[in-house]
C-alpha cells in the first residue's frame, strides 16, 4: 500500500515522556511531503471564507462544550483508528467525510470543508472532495493547546475530519519540536559529554506538556508539566551543565482569555486563528459576523 503522510504523524504512535529516541520518517516521507506541500501551493484560494466581506466568523466552539476528559481519552485510540482506516479504505466516498459540524452555519460548513479537502489531498494524497474550497490546512495558526482541545472533542462542535486534521497537525509539530530538540542535545554532547539527551527530552516535552488538554494528558498519561521541568532541570543541576535555550516549538497561546475564530490569511485562503477578548471587544461592529460562543483560554488549558 503506498505511503501517505499520515501514515507517518498517527497520535497513536507512542510518546513517552523524556524519550531520548529520534524519529526519523526517510527519504520516501521527504519526497511525498515535498509532492502534496506543492499541491497545496497549487491549490487556488477561491472558495474560501466569506473573502469579499472584512470581518470575523466565529465558530461554534467555547463554553457550550462539554467534554468530560476520561470519557474522551478512553475512546481517542478507537477514534484515531477508525477513521484512519475508513479514509485509507475508502478515499473521498469515506462517510466521515459527509459529516457536519453542530453550527451548520454556511461559514462553518466552509471551514470544515477545507478541513476535509487538507485531510484528503494533503494527508492522504487523495483528491479534492469540494472543489469550490480550498484545500490549505485551516489549523495552520492555531497553538498546540487549540489543537489538543479540537483533536479531542467529542461534543460534536467540530467533525471526526476536523479533529483528525488537529490531532495529525499537532503531531507533526511534536515530531519536529522533538527532532529538534535531539540535534541540539547532540551539538551539546560533542562539545562536552553529559546526559544532554535526557535532561533537554525532558524539558522539550515539559514544553509540549504544556500545550496539553486535560484529555489528552489523560489519554497518554503523562505526568504534570511542572514535574517534567523538574527532572530534566535536576538532570542538569547533578552534572552541572550549562542549558543551552530550547528550540521554538511553535505557535503559543497568549494568556489572555480568547476567542477562536476564523478569518482569511494574507493569501486570501479562510483558516483558524485566534483573537484577543480585547481585541474582539473593541472591533467595529459591521466587521462582526457572527459571534456564536467564546473559547476561554481558562477553561480547559490542561496541568501547566
């Protein structure tokens, strides 16, 4: 069966925290990534959120969720393979793709087209199934704690297509944030030789602990993103090395609370984002779309 690039970002693949173990994916990952980003870049930008109107479309996402971790962790594994299998096995005829998001709002069906065309031509190196949307990826902005929030909710605020697209997002910014974190610990190492690879693993994956959902820790049991920190600091402190400054792992949540919405990039192509209550509260009133309901960076922001 010919590989595809999600066959290589499951979140099922097991992380455990502190693994010292660098992923590498090889030359045939390389070559398709290069083929389906090109197809990507190809893809023309009609299609896409309300372009011709300056505004925000906020989706149906925020408070009105409910999603009881344990619950969500307990059938994520289940989830992720299901509709994994589904895509391989049936392409764009898959049902999981005819599925609507609870907000059936013309703005929201757009976003969640786009998500089912990246899904398709990006990741499994389909075709488009809307061919009046584009095919970016709409997460593409979006912190790692949005997406772990998105990847695993159940309550029905976002398709099974959606919440694919988030978890395989995320988990390609993991395997990179990761591999780079390997590399530094590799250029520490042969300037001086120490347990660089463990005390650095365990401070790059106290980082992604701290993008994590209360489900998503949940489901892959990790520890508390304070005691991750801990031990790799106390790695550090025993044999007296000097911690050099970790890679950027990527888009990070601001503290402030926030709404998600989604909005037209610089290339004109509708994607997720988020905004400020701030600065929501001081836009002009024609350029508010729809206001649905608030996604509170408090709520469910996970152990930090």
């Amino acid at each position: 069966m010919e590989l595809v690039r999600a066959d290589c970002l499951s979140i099922d693949r097991e992380m455990r925290a502190g693994d010292t173990v660098r992923i590498v994916n090889g030359a045939p990952y390389t070559d398709m990534l290069a083929k389906q980003e090109a197809a990507g870049r190809a893809d023309p930008a009609g299609g896409g959120l309300s372009l011709s109107r300056v505004g925000l479309a906020l989706a149906s996402v925020g408070r009105g969720r409910i999603v009881d971790p344990e619950a969500a962790a307990a059938t994520f594994s289940d989830f992720v393979a299901s509709i994994g299998s589904q895509i391989r096995a049936e392409g764009i005829r898959a049902d999981v793709f005819d599925e609507v998001p609870r907000d059936g709002s013309s703005d929201r069906l757009t976003l969640a087209r786009q998500a089912s065309n990246c899904v398709s031509v990006i990741y499994y190196g389909g075709a488009k199934i809307h061919a009046d949307v584009s095919a970016a990826n709409p997460f593409e902005s979006l912190d790692r704690m949005t997406l772990s929030q998105i990847a695993f909710d159940d309550s029905g605020a976002f398709t099974s297509v959606e919440r694919h697209l988030a978890s395989m997002t995320m988990s390609e910014r993991d395997t990179s944030f990761r591999t780079s974190v390997y590399e530094l610990a590799s250029s520490m190492d042969e300037k001086r030789r120490g347990p660089w690879h463990e005390a650095l693993s365990y401070l790059g994956d106290a980082r992604i602990s701290a993008g994590m959902s209360d489900a998503e820790r949940a489901w892959r049991g990790w520890a508390s993103t304070a005691s991750l920190a801990a031990y790799g600091a106390s790695v550090a402190a025993e044999n007296a090395l000097e911690l050099p400054v970790l890679p950027s792992y990527g888009p990070l949540r601001d503290e402030s609370p926030s709404a998600l919405v989604a909005r037209p990039n610089a290339q004109g192509i509708a994607e997720w984002s988020e905004i400020s209550i701030r600065q929501l509260a001081d836009a002009p009133r024609d350029e508010l779309l729809t206001l649905v309901k608030m996604l509170d960076s408090a709520g469910d922001r996970g152990d930090q």
